[in-house]
C-alpha cells in the first residue's frame, strides 16, 4: 500500500509538471487581437480616437473536447493629454480543464505618446497581479477507477496531494508602438520577471511572452482622407507570438467599408505547422452625433482547427467582442496628432 501511494503522488506530480509547462505556461492568445489592445500591447493605451474606451472579448476554445478551455478579457483605458498618453487597467481570467484550473489577472496600464501630424510614437508598461489556482477535489486518479466500470463514483484516492492549492505572484510587461501614416508596428514583453506558477514545489518558471505586430492601410477608394471612415480599405496584418519554445503566428488581412470589416487569417503553431483558419467580421455602430467620436464596435470570429488535433475533434473555437469609445464632452484632445490612432487599422 505504501509503494502504491507512492507511486500514485510520482504520477501526480509527472502530470502537475506537464500540465503547468505546456498548457498553463503558455499564455492563450485571442484571434480578434485588435479587441484586446491593452492585451496585446500596453503601449496601445490610450491610442484611439476618443478620450474613454472600454473593450471585453471571450474566448471558448476547443469546444468539441471534455473540458472548459476559455478565456476573457475586459479593459478600460483613458485618452489623457496632461498625462502625455494614457492610462488603463485590464482584467484577464482564464479556465482550462476539468480540474478548474484558473488563473485571474489585473493589471494597469501605462503609455507616454509623442508625436506629430505625420507620427505617433507610444511606449508603455504594465504592472499587475496573477492569482492561479486549482480544484484538487476535480482530479480523479488511478485508484478512483475500476478496470471494468470505471470511474467509481464517491471513491478517495489514497495519493497525497500537494499541499499548495494556489499562488500570487508579481507580473510586469512593456512595450513600444509607432503609427507612421498608414503603417503600425509594435513590439511588447510581457512576464518580464519570469514568476514561479508551480504548486508542486518544483520551481516552473512562466516564461516571457513576446508579442511583435504589424499593420498596413491601403486605400482602396480615389478620395482619401486619413482617419476617415468613409470609402474602403485593405488592411493586411501579421502578429508573431514567441514564449519559451512555442511560437504561432497570424498573418491575414481585412477588408473595410464605413463600418463593416471582414477578415480572414491564417495561424501557424509550433515549429511553422498549421493551426487554424480564422474568419472574422465586426461592425462599427455610430450615433447620431459623430462629432463626439462615439463608436460601439461588436465583432465574431471563429477558427477553424488545421492542425492535427482537426477540426471535427475540436468544433474550432469562437470568440465575441464588444468595445465602446467616445470624447467627453469639450475634450481637448479631440482629433489629436491628426487621429493616428490604432484603431484606424482595423
């Protein structure tokens, strides 16, 4: 009895330690990155066209297999001149698996602009707090389970469990962007400080995630006025995603008129493989007084799984945004650095 206990904690913690490095040290990333802006990038606090912003985007991940994988995102950011830039505060919640493994986040935000008519250079830092933690009651293991009927309901395993059900930890990230006309490129690293998320007492460190992106605007109509909302556009885009030994990368492009965009996406995982196939579509709605720059944005997508796990396993994974934003009433930063601001790219 003795040689099975311990042999069912060696088991535990073989799985605690494959499960913490690849599917919990491994940040989610969000299809629709452009309704995360404060996710992707703290340096995009406060770059859009507006002087209030609020932004939520959910992720169901994989919903064809056992298990809850999804994620949120909700943000709230600030346009403030005397500040040189803005300020916002992100929450971030994420549940993988059937043991409930949760992690929540909550972070501020920072960014310093300067600029021009012709630029916009913004940096930012972010500073926040992670809470992860487990439902050990949701493990069943080896001695749980009869060769013949399966799991035994009511049953105790006999495995000594670790100790710690949880963890807080420090979570810094920076990162950088510049708007030069119709392109936008921006550079952002994030758990800087590389915190130990491991409950077994084997240090697990989280590794840095690196987020690069790209964005170009193409006019597709003669009469062109940047910031404009009228005509058309082709807005290609690439995000390249890096943290530890896992790369992806999403390169695709959306097609934009007043205020309906299309998009479609192709993902890669791994060493260069295939992921997903994304299509994603958002409509702008606009009051009646444009003036003020108000705007609710609400956008869908849904990823097709390329990868070998295919997509009749999976059902894909779907995610739905909905963001606001306006100027307060006499804002002076109204139409400021000539509207460079992010969200033109999308």
């Amino acid at each position: 009895m003795k040689k099975m206990k311990l042999y069912l904690r060696y088991i535990v913690l073989v799985f605690l330690s494959g499960w913490s490095l690849h599917a919990s040290g491994q940040d989610h990333i969000y299809s629709q990155f452009y309704n995360a802006p404060l996710y992707l990038n703290p340096a995009l606090t406060g770059q859009f066209e507006g002087d209030v912003r609020l932004n939520m985007i959910y992720r169901n991940q994989w919903s064809g297999l056992n298990g809850t994988l999804s994620y949120v995102n909700a943000s709230g950011d600030l346009n403030i001149p005397n500040f040189g830039g803005g300020v916002g505060l992100q929450f971030n919640r994420s549940t993988e698996g059937t043991a409930f493994l949760v992690k929540n986040n909550i972070a501020a935000t920072y960014a310093y602009s300067v600029g021009s008519d012709d630029f916009v250079l913004s940096f930012g830092i972010q500073a926040g707090f992670t809470n992860r933690r487990i439902n050990w009651d949701k493990l069943v293991f080896s001695d749980q389970i009869d060769n013949r009927l399966g799991y035994i309901p009511g049953s105790v395993s006999s495995a000594q469990l670790p100790d710690m059900a949880q963890r807080f930890f420090f979570d810094p990230g920076a990162g950088v962007n510049l708007v030069y006309g119709n392109f936008m490129a921006g550079a952002a690293v994030y758990h800087i400080n590389q915190p130990d998320e491991s409950f077994s007492g084997a240090q697990a460190k989280l590794p840095r995630r690196i987020a690069v992106n790209a964005s170009y605007r193409l006019p597709l109509t003669r009469s062109y006025n940047y910031g404009s909302d009228d005509g058309s556009y082709l807005i290609p885009s690439v995000v390249y995603y890096k943290q530890g030994n896992v790369s992806s990368m999403s390169a695709g492009a959306q097609y934009k008129y007043k205020g309906v965009n299309a998009g479609l996406w192709y993902r890669t995982a791994g060493e260069g493989g295939p992921d997903a196939i994304v299509v994603s579509l958002i409509f702008d709605i606009f009051s009646s007084d444009r003036k003020n720059g108000e705007k609710l944005r609400v956008g869908i997508s849904h990823d097709a799984t390329t990868s070998k796990i295919n997509y009749t396993n999976t059902n894909g994974t779907s995610e739905g945004s909905i963001g606001y934003q306006k100027y307060f009433p006499n804002s002076s930063s109204y139409n400021k650095f000539n509207g460079l601001r992010c969200y033109d790219f999308y």
